[in-house]
C-alpha cells in the first residue's frame, strides 16, 4: 500500500518565463525520493517528514513534472503529459509511454493525486460566453486531487469540466480612476473582449 501510494504522486513546478528556451520546455521524470526529497520538504515540511520517516528506497518512485508559464497541464479535465521534446500530449495519446500511462491513468485519466512544489497553478471552467475561476490560485505545497484515493468511487464534482493552467490565469491590474482616455482605448483594441459599461468611465466619478 505504501508503494502504491507513493508511485501515484506527482510534484508539479510552474516555470516563471515566457521564453521557450531549452530551460522553459514541459518535462516530466520519474525520480525517487531522495532525488525529489529538498524540493518535496521546501514545499511541504509536514507531508515530508512524514515521508522521511517512512523511509522509502529507490524502488518507491514519484513523477515530478514542469510546466511553462501559461501551459495547461489540464484540457478538459485531461491530463497533459511532456513529450521529451516539450510537446504536451493527453495521457491517453501513443505519445506517452505506456508505463507512464500504467502509473498515472488511475485517477480517470484526469490529474493524478499532486503536489505544487514550485509556484502556482489555477484551475478554471469554461463555459459558452464566460470563464469562470475555481478555487483561486493553487499554491506550492498545496496536494490535489486527493477525492478519490481518499474516497474511491465518490466524487464531488461532474468529470471532465475544468481547465489548469501554469501560472496564473485571472490576472488584472487596478489603474486610477483618471485614467479614462486610456482604459477606453484599451477596449476599443483590435480583439480585445468588449467589457465597456454603458456609462462612460468619465461619467463614473
């Protein structure tokens, strides 16, 4: 059961950069604990020690994936996997190996139970006129997608309806209120979504 357990986890990492550099590829490698162990510890102290105390060898082995920023790890609720090229392929695709898929494809082919270990994540639904944010951003150290390991053959939510992306998603920025000229030039812009109240941002104030 130990074994079990920790094969099905996978550590996550969110790239900083929009470059797409060698250094900012998706990649994915099966490690073992002592190979993942400083980074596992930073993230999640107490989830570490209790792994450090278990004492696992090589044989007990984790996934620790990277993602570049603005990447969706999720589509659909499908998990996406690193080709060794950076591509990214859902876990069912014959891009991915298939012991790869033998590890991981027993949470339904969605993400299997993880571990941020660097930076964030958000997971969104999106619907016909509108996107709609779940749970906010998905910190490091935070474990998901633990329902149903904890509770087999129970679920919360509908399959098969989220989206992930690396990094933050629902970015924003509050400009000053006097800003007028520009805030309606910006959504005069060519493919900008139309958001523009009726009154007149001059008229707001």
């Amino acid at each position: 059961m130990i074994k079990s357990n920790l094969n099905l986890l996978m550590g996550w990492r969110a790239n900083r950069s929009l470059s797409m550099d060698k250094w900012n590829l998706a990649t994915i490698k099966k490690v073992t604990w002592e190979m993942i162990r400083k980074d596992f510890k930073k993230a999640n102290p107490e989830l570490g020690k209790i792994i450090d105390e278990l004492n696992p060898d090589s044989s007990y082995t984790f996934y620790d994936a990277s993602y570049p920023f603005g990447s969706e790890p999720l589509i659909n609720g499908h998990i996406h996997i690193p080709d060794n090229k950076g591509g990214l392929h859902p876990l069912n695709s014959s891009f991915v190996d298939r012991k790869t898929k033998s590890d991981l494809s027993y949470n339904l082919g969605t993400n299997p139970v993880s571990l941020i270990l660097d930076r964030s994540f958000e997971i969104f639904m999106i619907f016909e006129q509108y996107t709609v944010p779940l749970y906010g951003l998905i910190p490091s150290g935070k474990i998901i997608s633990t329902w149903r390991v904890l509770k087999p053959g129970t679920s919360n939510a509908a399959t098969f309806l989220w989206n992930m992306t690396s990094g933050a998603r629902s970015m924003f920025m509050l400009p000053k209120l006097t800003e007028a000229a520009k805030h309606e030039r910006l959504v005069s812009a060519p493919r900008t979504p139309s958001y523009k109240s009726k009154k007149s941002v001059r008229k707001s104030y």
